[in-house]
C-alpha cells in the first residue's frame, strides 16, 4: 500500500511516536496515509487506541527486523 507521509520514530519511547504521529496527521488532508515505523515496545497498544480515540484509520500493522509499521488513515 501507498503512503502519503513517513515518521520514522525508531528508538523513541512512549508516548513520543504517538505524539509525532499526532501531529503530523493534524497537517495532512482527511484520507491522506502516515506510515509510522516504531521500536517502542507499548507502540502495539498505544497507536491503535490513539487511532480509535481520534477516530482515524488504522489501515495496517507489519512487522519490519525490529521495527513495527503502522499504517493510518487521516479522518
């Protein structure tokens, strides 16, 4: 699948690459893609409840070496 923007926020610790994910979706128009790469072991629970709590679309997860990519749709 195609992204429109990336945030590579490998080696940072909650809540920051929630944080940044946040606030890069603020910027993008509504239906735009975020691919988020993220080491954090929370990062599994903490992006998908961001996701439902700000009602944007968490289109697919994958693991990447060590990494986990967190693809979401902008509301």
């Amino acid at each position: 699948m195609d992204w429109d923007q990336e945030i590579d926020a490998t080696g940072l610790l909650c809540p920051l690459p929630v944080l940044k994910a946040r606030k890069r979706l603020a910027g993008m128009a509504p239906g735009a893609v975020l691919r988020l790469v993220a080491t954090d072991p929370a990062a599994v629970i903490d992006v998908p409840h961001f996701c439902a709590e700000a009602g944007h679309a968490l289109v697919a997860t994958a693991d990447e070496g060590a990494a986990q990519v967190y693809l979401i749709r902008r509301a």
